[in-house]
C-alpha cells in the first residue's frame, strides 16, 4: 500500500519527467529539427528522445550537455520549470489541509484517492 508521501514523491517524479520533457522539445522545434536530426546530433537513439520529450524517462546528464554543446541552449532553459513552483505550494496546502482533516475525513480523503488509481 502506498502511503500520501510516496504518491506525492511519484506524481511529482512524473511532473519533473514531464516538465524536462517539454523544455527539450520545444527547444528541438525551436531549433526546427525533427526527432532523428536532433536526436543524431546530440547521440541518442531517436526512441530515447521520444521517451524523454513524452515524459516516459529523464534524459541523461551526457544528453543535457550535449544539448547544451551543439546548439548553444543555456542548460537552464532546459531546467526552467517555473510553474513547479506552483504545484509545491498546493502540495504543501495539501498537506496542511489533510493534517488539520478530522479522522473520518482522511478516511473518505484515502478512498476517493485511492479509488483514483495512482
């Protein structure tokens, strides 16, 4: 059984993947490159690129700096996840909030979080 810290550690996991994943895609269109160009150019396989602009995995720290090498992109362009900042502010709401939450309504909080299949 999962426990609220460890979703919360999984989901915003996801959140940096995805996040990353972006950066480094609208840099390639930018760029005006399609997947295998750019992917050649930085020396990844293509199905690597994929996974990492859909979110599916991080790229690697070689990938970062080969970015950064053959195409000039300051690494934080590619590290700007601004709007995270967000989603830590609701994570802390939320945990104050479920903290404060009486007994029986962790309960029905833990069902309908669980019911939502993360």
């Amino acid at each position: 059984m999962m426990f609220l810290g460890e979703i919360m550690m999984e989901s915003k996991e996801k959140l940096y993947k995805s996040a990353l994943g972006e950066n480094i895609r609208k840099i390639r269109k930018r760029i005006k490159l399609t997947q295998d160009a750019f992917s050649e150019k930085i020396g990844i396989e293509p199905s690597s690129l994929s996974n990492i602009e859909n979110g599916k995995s991080f790229p690697s720290t070689l990938t970062i700096i080969q970015i950064h090498q053959k195409f000039n992109i300051n690494v934080e362009e590619i590290f700007d996840i601004e709007y995270l900042k967000n989603i830590n502010s609701i994570e802390e709401d939320l945990h104050t909030t479920i903290k404060n939450l009486n007994s029986d309504k962790k309960r029905i909080l833990w069902k309908i979080v669980k019911s939502l299949d993360l």
